[in-house]
C-alpha cells in the first residue's frame, strides 16, 4: 500500500540514480502520459530533461497550443515545437492502409525526433510514458497468443538507433492512478483528466487516404462534439469520446439543395484501460443535438451516425 505522494518521492530518487548527470529526451505526445512523465522527471533532475514535441499536424483542435504553453509558461519546462504536419501530410498522400498509416507516421516521427534530439547535442536517455497495460498489450492481447491487433505508435527502435537508455516511471501505474499522480504534480485538473489521444492522431479517424481538408473536417467536428458532451456534464464519465470521418458520401437536402457530403461518425467509449471498452449510452436527443449541430455548422458532412459497437469485438479506435 503506497500513497501517490509517496510514490511520487521513490521515483524521484528513481531517476536521480538512474540518470546521475546524464542527459534525458522526452518526447510529448499531447496526452496526459507523456505529459505526467516529463513533469516528475523535470522535479527529478530539473533541466538535464528536455522534451521534445513533434506536432504531426494530426492533433484536435487547439491541442498542440496548450501543450506548447502548458510546459513552457507554467512549467518553465525546455521544449523543442517542432511542426512537421507538412512533412506528414505529404508522406501520407495516398496512404490508405491503417497499418501503412501507422508504420509511416511512426517511423516519421522517429526520424523527426532523433534529428531534433541530435540539434540539442544528443542524450543518454529517452524517457516515456509508458503505461502497465502499454506493457501487458505490447506482450499478448488478451492473454493468449501474441498477435498484433494494430502496432501500436512510441518511439519503439529510438533507443537502439541512438545508444540511448529507457526512462519510464509510469510503468507501474494504470491510467486512474496517473492521473493522481498527474494532480499530485500540480497539472491542471482539466489537462489530466483528458481523453487518451492515439499518437497516430487523426490519421487513424480518417479512414482512406488524409488531406488536410479531411484533417480540417474532423477537427471541426470533434470539437463540437466534445463541446456538448463537456456542456451536458458528461466528459468524466467517458474515456473516451471522438469523431470520425468516413470515407463514404451521401445524399442528404438542406434548405432547397440537394447536398452530397461526408459521414462523420461518433465513438464513445467507458473503459478503465483501453484493453475492454462498452459504448456509451447516450440520451437519443443529446445525440440528435450533436448530428444537427455538426452538420449544420461543419462543411463537409451531411450525415453523422453513432457507433454501438463494444470493445471486443470492435477497438476503441477504428483503425
Ligand atoms: P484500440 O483502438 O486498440 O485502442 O482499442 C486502445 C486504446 O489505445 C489507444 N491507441 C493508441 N495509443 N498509440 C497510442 O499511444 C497508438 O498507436 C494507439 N492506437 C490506439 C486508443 O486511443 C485507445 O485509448
């Protein structure tokens, strides 16, 4: 039995003895994660960390802003923004494969990564959030044979590549308990009880191939969708909630025109750690007051739908 307070103490001391005077890189995905784990091992060795933050352009709406300003004015936290949704973009044109999708993005990210942490003059060690079921997940799925289900998207082959040692204080902690220890750091309230956001990002909501139009689409839509649900008091309750955009167009009229737009699809998800998940029993009307609102104020959809499948048999995400 420990307290988070305590837990925090051990591993600072942790760190301090594995790292000494070494120099560590940590990569922010925008999410609590990684967030929680450069916040514990700043307070541990203070600027010996420098985070690193490769914004691919697949971000929501806003997100790379806050995390940008959360780590540099309130944290006073060294941080490299490096904008590559360009780069991305253009090597996923065409790219409709999900696995092709995430082994683009995350071999990208990797080479974005180790060129930015070579401009700072290297590091001894990389540090990440990883998760216990990060653990348990990469290992097996649920327990029988190991069968990749989707590769999942850290900067899996850095280390090796650049000669660097793993940092990874989380790895005991479930996602409730990092976000204790996200609020016993002092993170705001809001920030650590965010969503969990794929590090693929939109890439893996847009199913077929990425523009930048779809990605503006998208991020249109999940924020009104997310609006609502925070508006109706029902955030906390969920673990996760998103849009999607289909690749599929249909008929719909508004006004006296016929249109023919996109289908946007909603997810909401409980969980308590990603490995199972059961929808989200929304009220029916709250629903139909998302679906009017997005088509009426996103250009590009005319048709929302909601996604009643669990987790098995679906994912979470849907690619
Ligand atoms: P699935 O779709 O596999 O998702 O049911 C389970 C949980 O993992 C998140 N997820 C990811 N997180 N990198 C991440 O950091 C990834 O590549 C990735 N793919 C899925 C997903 O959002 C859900 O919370």
């Amino acid at each position: 039995d420990w307290t988070m307070a305590e837990y925090r103490q051990t591993k600072i001391a942790d760190i301090r003895q594995q790292v000494g005077k070494g120099k560590v890189i940590c990569g922010l995905s925008g999410g609590v994660d990684s967030a929680v784990a450069a916040v514990l091992i700043h307070e541990a060795i203070g600027d010996q960390l420098t985070c690193v933050f490769v914004d691919h352009g697949l971000m929501r709406k806003g997100e790379a802003e806050q995390v940008v300003s959360l780590f540099r004015n309130s944290y006073n936290i060294p941080l490299v923004h490096v904008n590559a949704e360009t780069l991305f973009l253009s090597g996923l044109k065409g790219v409709s494969d999900p696995e092709a999708k995430r082994k683009f993005i995350g071999k990208t990210f990797i080479d974005v990564f180790e060129e930015e942490a070579k401009k700072i003059g290297g590091a001894d060690f990389l540090a990440q959030g990883t998760l216990y079921p990060d653990v348990i997940e990469s290992v097996s799925f649920t327990g029988g044979p190991s069968v990749t289900i989707k590769s999942h998207h850290n900067v899996g082959g850095l280390p090796e590549r650049m000669n660097m040692k793993l940092v990874e204080p989380l790895r005991e902690l479930f996602k409730d308990e990092v976000r204790e220890l996200g609020r016993e750091l002092g993170l705001p309230d809001a920030f650590v009880g965010r969503h969990p956001f794929p590090g693929p990002g939109l890439a893996i909501r847009i199913p077929g191939d990425i523009t930048k139009d779809k990605c503006d689409i998208l991020r249109k839509a999940d924020a009104i969708y997310l609006e609502e649900i925070r508006n109706a008091g029902l955030y906390d309750a969920i673990w996760q909630a998103f849009a999607v955009l289909l690749p599929v167009k249909t008929v719909g009229v508004m006004g006296d025109h016929r249109t023919y737009e996109h289908v946007c699809a909603l997810r909401a998800v409980t969980s308590t750690d990603g490995m199972t998940a059961d929808i989200f029993p929304f009220d029916p009307h709250f629903l139909a007051r998302v679906a009017t609102r997005i088509v009426n104020e996103v250009q590009g959809i005319n048709r929302v739908v909601y996604d009643f499948t669990s987790k098995p048999p679906g994912t979470i995400e849907w690619e």
